[in-house]
C-alpha cells in the first residue's frame, strides 16, 4: 500500500535559508549545495525543509509532509483570539463550499477546538 501524502497549501509567510545538509569534502566537484529551509506558514507554524534554491524549498514543501524532507517544527502558537472566520480566511476555504463552512462553525465552536485543530492540522 502506496503512503498518501497531503499537499501544502497554506500561505508562506517567511522563509529562511539555513545551514547546508550535508557538508562537502574538500575536492569534490562543485555540486549543487542542499540546505535547510525554515519556512513560517499562515497558521504560524513553523516548518523544515529543504531545497537547492528557494523555489526548490517551497517545491518539496508543497509537495507534502514527510518526516525526511519536511516536516513541523514548532506547531501553531496558542491564539485566544481565533475565530471560525479567521481559519476559514487562513485557510483560504472558498465562499462556495458551504457545507466545509458550515461543519467548521459546528465542530470547531470553541477556542479551545480551533487551536486544537491547528495544531493537529
């Protein structure tokens, strides 16, 4: 059985080149330099991934969790402001899904659920 892979589709709201992943040896041929990124996405939470180049980056961390390549690590920070409205808005849920909307101001109707559902996002 094939693993199935969510894309990610939040917003990047910061990202940060980092240290190589792996150092080269003296006299090895120039090749293309892998480094870490860190990226903040709209939830704030914070990611690691990585890539040759920027776009690279954001490539493999579209691409969807993998403990490997990318992956969280500092969840959302705890937000005793959020709204329904908010995820709906970071999330970018379309005016059409209606039912999507709906189930979310049902299920999600406390503070405490949508910072859970961030978190676990």
């Amino acid at each position: 059985m094939t693993e199935k892979r969510k894309a990610n589709v939040q917003a990047i709201k910061d990202i940060v080149r980092m240290n190589q992943v792996w150092e080269q040896e003296k006299g090895e041929q120039e090749a293309a330099e892998l480094h870490y990124y860190h990226i903040v996405d709209a939830l704030q939470r914070k990611w690691q991934t990585i890539g040759v180049d920027v776009s690279d980056a954001i490539e493999v961390f579209e691409s969807g969790y993998n403990d490997a390549w990318t992956r969280i690590i500092e969840p959302a920070p705890w937000n005793p402001n959020l709204t329904t409205n908010d995820l709906i808005h970071l999330l970018k849920i379309s005016p059409e899904a209606v039912q999507i909307r709906h189930a979310m101001k049902i299920i999600l109707n406390t503070v405490e659920r949508r910072n859970a559902f961030i978190r676990h996002f």
